[in-house]
C-alpha cells in the first residue's frame, strides 16, 4: 500500500467499494437513441422561484418530447441554508404545473421512485466518499488544514497583490503536505476539509460546447475547490458531478449563473475519465426597470416566487405558456396557428432558444392567461375558479357555492363565441368584478360609494329622468337587438341623441348620447363604469332587481 493509499483509508476507513461497484449499480440506461435524460435538481432553501420553473419546465419538456426521463434530485449538501419542508414545497408547486417527476424524490413518506436512488444527495453520501477515495488515492485530492483565518489573509495578500483570488497554484499550501504529514496532522485531530487537485493553468483557455451558446473558450480552471466538507457532506461542485454521472443524465439544463463553474466541472470530469454530459445554460430572466436591465430578485420582486401566481389564481397554462415564449422564438407564431392546441404539442428546442437574459413581461403574461382563461367553457372555468377560491378567496367561494348556476351565468356572457370576452386574467379578478351582481354585495357598494360613477356633465335630474323613463319597461325579453332599439326610443324620448355621428355634429342639442344612457343603466345596475354588455347583466339581475336598483339610486341622488 503506498502512502496515499494509506492517506485514503484513514480518512474513510469504512468505504470499501470501488467506482467499479458504482459504475455496476447504476447501468448505462436503455433507452431509444436521442431520448434526453435531464433533471431539476434543486437545494431545498426556500420557494419555487420563477427561474427555476422556467428552468424545471425546459428540462421536463426535452425529457418528454424524446421520449427521455426528468429526475427530480434534492441538492441538500448546504445544510445550514436548507429550510425545513421546502422539499415538499417545490415538488408540490411543480405538480401544480402538471411538471411531474419520472424518477427522484416523490414527497415525503413516499418512496423515491427510480433505479438511480437514492436522490437526496444528504442520503448519497457514500457515493461521494467511495469517488473521493479513488482521487485520493490517485494523489487527485487532498485534506487542507487551512484556518479560516489562514484563508482570509492569503486573500487579503491576493488582493493586495492584485492576484487571482482562491487556493490554487502555489498558494495551494496544504497540496505540499506529503501523505505522511498529511496523515499525521490528521491522527493530532486538526480539522481538514478536502480539495481537489486542479492541474489547469488558468492562463490557458478550453473550448467547451454549450447546446444554447454553440462554441464557447473559458479559462481552465486551477482552483484546487473543496469537495468535502467537514461536515461530512461534499459541495455542489463534487456531488452533482458524481449525480450528473451516476444517474447517467445526458442533457444538463440550468441557468447560466453556472457557465462560469463549468470549467471546474470539466477538469473534474476528465479527472474521473467520465464523459461529461451536454450542456444546455438557460438565460435568466430579467427584469427592466428604469431603462435597466436586472435579474429578477427574490427580494424585490414578488412575481420572482411562484406562489405569487399560485395565490392570485393565474392559470398555470398560461404562466408555462408565456415561458414558452421566451424560451423559443419561433413559439408564438405556432401558437398563433394553433389557438387551441396543447402547447406542449411545441416542439422545443435548444438553438431557438434566447441568448441574452430574457425579459420579464407581466403585462404579457397578464394577456396570455386572459387569452386562456377566456378559451375555458363556463363549467371548467367555474370548477377552476372554485378551486382557487378554496384556497385563496373566501368571497368568491361563499358566491360561487350560493347558487352555482347564477354564477355560471354571469361568468358565460359573451364566452361561447369564436372570439369571447377577456375578463379575466387570473381568478383573482372575478369577484370584484362580478360582485355587484349579488343583491347584498350591490347594496353595500351603493352605501359606501360617495360619489356615483355617472358621467359628470350630464345633470342629475336628467339621469334620473333617463332611469325613470326606462324603468318600468326594461325590455328584458326582447332579443339583443330588438332591446337596443327599445334603447334607441327611451334615448330620444329623453332628449338624447340616438346617433353617435350626429351628436358629434352637433352636440348642443341634446343633452347626452346613446353612450350615455347605455352608461346610467350600467352604473345604476352596477356602480361601476365597466361591466359586460349591460343587456345581458339586465337579463342575469332580472326585472325586479333591476327596478329595485334603479330606486335605490334614485333615492341616493336625492330624488
Ligand atoms: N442545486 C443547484 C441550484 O440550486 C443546481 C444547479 C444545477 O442544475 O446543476 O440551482
């Protein structure tokens, strides 16, 4: 046994299988020629973050559509950054967008699911301690006994020295260390962590191939990097490299806060004699604020968590769609010819993919799912809307449980048609929407409103005229059009213009328009200014209500 042999067993006297062993354990896959085998493998330190949805979604989907597999693995090697039950929380928000998992972590008290587990790199470790073994051996990794202390004053000289930051090059002290040392200090119990032992020159430049960036040169990497905490775990660099490996993933999808490192991870992987997979780094998403350009921030921007559009009621197809959309640039105009299809019928690809961060456009994503929610049928979007309310909105649960069918009704105005009303870009709009279609709601908006949402230039006693002469002869059971000229009549009958042309001419001769009346009928049904077609809110309220409501305003404008 030579001296690194005998370092190797002393710092892991109970690892006794091979990379052999592992290489045995967890086969080459069998799967159909170009099948993609990619992952979301996230730490489990807090919410599902837009970009990692975007980033789940775009290696689910290339999974999917080559008829590959999507492993979700827990990267939890940073233990004092993990919070406790985030685990649960991002699967559960990714089953929300219907991104399941073929293999990985299932959710507490349910078994992981897959022949490469386990996936909760915590419960992986010997894996990493069986490879750091080899490298040791091998004279590629070492223990450091460098102090925190140590380390802070070889980076201040570093600065001082305008140098290159980090352990590396002849800075790398406890790379000296022979074995015998190495193992002495080691039996003294001085605390030691473990490098790895780069070979690169960081004046040298590789070519690397990125599946989104084509042909790229980066630096070599010489940073000897920890790869083995004290704490017994390994760190990101090591663990998804050996995960990467072991679960055989041919297709790395991440974002590209990661292009820097992949030097890192390539030196590791040609240590190792390992084929590296392929590299695919996602824009990140950004935001433009005051002319600039910014990532989307956990901290300042509320739609960088998932759970914002989750509690707003957003459609999640509508969310994933416009992910589409800035992920693929062709993605719109086949959306455009195919309006009604599933969009994972898209086929998405790597080179269509956006270059540069892309941008966070809320006011699109607001008409996307206005688009989508407006393309439901009245009883999937009342289920839908129900099962938001559940969650998220108690007003619009206790309004759609009093009477179901009322609610369908006025959710359904104008929807079956081949291009329907847009009322709605997320469920959270409905009820303040629609509230004042519910008699008590109508009563309490009528009592704390101050000022009535009437048209100021026209005169009281003429609105009240308007409502007077129309109120006892709605028109309700006329059709559509027939109603409109009953309007038509009461328009004229009242002074009013029925002619939007003509009253432009010559506006001094009337006292309003058509418009006009068109709007005291609306607010006095509504008290609001925006509302669907007034005909058919008159014809979901009903006479009496109608005429309840237009005494009710006359008596509030003092008449
Ligand atoms: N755990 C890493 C993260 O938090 C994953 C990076 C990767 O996909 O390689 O983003």
């Amino acid at each position: 046994m030579n001296d690194y042999e005998r370092l190797a067993d002393i710092i892991f006297p109970d690892i006794l299988e091979t990379i052999d062993d592992l290489e045995k354990r967890y086969p080459i896959r069998n799967l159909p020629d170009g099948a993609c085998v990619t992952r979301f493998a996230p730490s489990p330190t807090g919410f599902l973050h837009t970009g990692s949805l975007f980033t789940s979604l775009i290696s689910w989907k290339m999974a999917k559509q080559s008829n590959g597999v999507f492993i979700f693995r827990l990267e939890d090697t940073d233990t004092k950054r993990e919070i406790k039950g985030s685990d649960i929380d991002l699967l559960t928000q990714l089953d929300i967008f219907g991104i399941n998992p073929d293999e990985g972590f299932m959710g507490e008290g349910n078994p992981e699911k897959g022949n490469y587990a386990p996936y909760r790199q915590s419960d992986r470790a010997n894996i990493y301690k069986i490879v750091i073994k080899d490298l040791i051996k091998r004279g590629l990794a070492y223990p450091c006994f460098c102090t925190p202390e140590e380390l802070s004053s070889l980076r201040e000289y570093q600065e001082k020295n305008k140098l290159n930051i980090g352990y590396y090059g002849e800075h790398a002290k406890c790379s000296k260390l022979s074995p015998s040392d190495a193992i002495s200090k080691i039996e003294q119990g001085i605390p030691y962590v473990i490098r790895f032992k780069s070979r690169g020159n960081s004046l040298n430049k590789i070519k690397v191939h990125d599946l989104i960036r084509g042909d790229l040169e980066l630096s070599e990497n010489d940073q000897h990097i920890v790869i083995f905490k004290s704490d017994g775990l390994p760190t990101y660099h090591f663990a998804h490299l050996c995960d990467d490996h072991f679960m055989r993933t041919t297709h790395v999808t991440r974002g590209e806060e990661w292009l820097p490192s992949l030097p890192i991870h390539l030196e590791l992987f040609n240590t190792m004699g390992w084929t590296a997979p392929l590299y695919a780094h996602l824009p990140v998403i950004m935001k433009q604020e005051d002319g600039n350009r910014r990532k989307l921030s956990k901290r300042k921007d509320p739609e960088a968590a998932v759970s914002y559009f989750l509690e707003l009621g957003y459609p999640t197809e509508g969310i994933l769609e416009y992910l589409l959309t800035i992920a693929n640039s062709n993605f719109e105009e086949w959306r455009l010819q195919n309006m009604n299809s599933n969009i994972f019928d898209f086929n998405l690809s790597f080179d269509k993919m956006t270059l540069d961060g892309a941008l966070f456009d809320l006011a699109k994503i607001n008409n996307i799912c206005k688009e989508r929610l407006s393309r439901l049928n009245k009883d999937e979007f009342t289920l839908r809307a129900l099962v938001f309310a559940k969650q998220y909105d108690n007003d619009l649960f206790e309004i759609i449980n009093k009477d179901v069918d009322y609610f369908k009704n006025i959710i359904n105005i104008e929807r079956e048609k081949d291009n329907p009303r847009k009322d709605y870009e997320k469920f959270s709009d409905i009820y303040p929407l629609i509230k004042f279609f519910y008699k008590d709601k109508y009563d309490e908006l009528l009592d704390s409103c101050d000022v009535l949402p009437f048209n100021e230039l026209l005169n009281k006693s003429d609105v009240v005229n308007v409502i007077n002469t129309y109120k006892d002869d709605l028109g309700i059971d006329l059709p559509e059009e027939d109603w409109f000229n009953h309007l038509k009549e009461i328009t004229v009958k009242c002074g009013f213009c029925d002619n939007m042309k003509e009253y432009k001419k010559n506006k001094e001769a009337y006292k309003g328009s058509i418009a006009d009346i068109s709007e005291i009928i609306r607010v006095s049904m509504s008290i609001r200014k925006n509302t669907p077609n007034p005909y058919w809110v008159l014809k979901i309220l009903g006479k009496e209500e109608v005429q309840r409501r237009f005494n009710l305003i006359i008596k509030k404008l003092g008449y």
